[in-house]
C-alpha cells in the first residue's frame, strides 16, 4: 500500500519535446479525422455528460440518470425546478466540460504529478458509472476505466507521460470540435432542443450567443492548456 501511495505522488519529469509535439499531432489526427473521431467522440461524450451530472449535483439539483448512446449522443436527467440558475448552470456545463477539464488536465501535468492525474479518473469514472442507465453507457465507462487503469498500473511512467498529454491534447482540441457541430445540426433544424435552445428558452438570450459562449470558452481552454504544455518549448 506504502508502494501504491508512492507512485500515486510521485512528480515525474516533463517528457522529450517529441513527446509533446508528436501527442499533439495524434491528437489532432483522432478529433480532425472523422472515421476516427466517430469512436474517440464517446470519450468527449463521457465529459459532456459528467459536466452536466456535477453542475446538476453542486446546483441541487437531484440527479436521475446518465444514458450514452452509440451515436455519441447522451442524456443526463436531474430533478427540480425546471427554470432558475441550476437549471441554466446544469445546461450550460454539458459542452465546455471537456475543455475545461483538458486545461486543468494540462495545469496538473506542469506539476509533474502524471500518475495522480491517472488515479482521479479511475475514481469518478466508477462514480458515474452508478448514474449510467443503459447498457452501452455501462461499456464506455467501464472500457474506458479498464484502458486507463491498465496504463496507470502496468506501465513505466515515460507511458504513463505520453499517454496523460495525449488524453489532455484530445480534451482540449475535441472539446472544439462539438461546437461547430452543434451549430452546423442547428442551422439544419436537426437540435430544436439542444443545450443552447433550452438555455435560450430559459433565459430569452437568443441560442446563437450560447453557441458563441460554448465557442469562446472552448477556445481560450485550447489557447490557455496549449500554452501550459507547450510553454517551454517557446523561445523565451
């Protein structure tokens, strides 16, 4: 155990600069190459879905169900008021949660501290996973939780590295990518409900501006955890 807790705090070193630049490049290739991003969306879904469950739960909100769906899609069900600041906060979290996560994915990893990072998935993952209410949410959580435990427990930390930038890099650049999808699904009348519609209907502040909203807090997570990796190959 000694051992266990050991390794969970260990500071690692940052890696090579090929490292850095090659897991960005991977990592643009599985959001910007659409036969791949139709799988490695799920992992953008399973953030978008745990931003609206934890905003939904710190609002007061009492949570009812997640569902993830093999199209990607997913639903995140909470009771109480259906209007007011909850309600707002539960729907606005849902599209800027994995960029949000990226950039404090990416802070964790200027603090060496690779192998912790790893072991706080491993423990939500399961707490969403109690939440999770059809069967191929239940195999996203769980296949996700197995891929990353094994990287965490069976490999040396220079795995370990690539892997924990690579994750961070595909949440900070996929975190983008739904944005313009949800505009371009909106535009072709195929979202009358989306998280933008309701937040307009709640707050009578037309979609578009939520939209607009998602895009820039989407974009500055991008600029602001690209930075945080990247910062010290940059000439000074």
């Amino acid at each position: 155990m000694s051992d266990f807790f050991s390794r969970l705090f260990d500071v690692q070193a940052e890696p090579p600069e090929w490292v850095i630049i090659g897991t960005a490049l991977l990592a643009f290739a599985l959001v910007g190459f659409h036969p791949v991003w139709r799988r490695t969306r799920h992992v953008v879904t399973i953030v978008h879905e745990g931003g609206h469950a934890a905003v939904a739960l710190l609002s007061g909100r009492r949570l009812q169900g997640i569902r993830l769906h093999s199209d990607t899609s997913g639903l995140t069900v909470s009771a109480g008021r259906p209007t007011g600041l909850g309600m707002v906060l539960t729907l606005l979290a849902g599209y800027p949660a994995a960029s949000l996560v990226g950039a404090l994915g990416a802070f964790v990893l200027t603090t060496g501290r690779i192998t912790l990072m790893l072991g706080v998935v491993l423990v939500l993952l399961p707490l969403m996973l109690i939440m999770i209410r059809n069967l191929f949410g239940v195999v996203s959580i769980v296949t996700t939780w197995a891929l990353v435990f094994a990287v965490a427990w069976f490999t040396e930390p220079d795995v370990q590295s690539a892997f924990a930038y690579l994750a961070v890099w595909f949440l900070l650049i996929g975190g983008v990518r739904p944005v313009f999808e949800l505009n371009r699904q909106r535009r072709r009348g195929r979202m009358p409900y989306s998280d933008a519609d309701q937040i307009g209907r709640l707050t009578r502040v037309h979609p578009m501006a939520w939209v607009g909203t998602f895009l820039s807090i989407t974009v500055l997570c991008l600029v602001a955890g690209g930075w945080l990796l990247a910062r010290w190959l940059l000439p000074e």
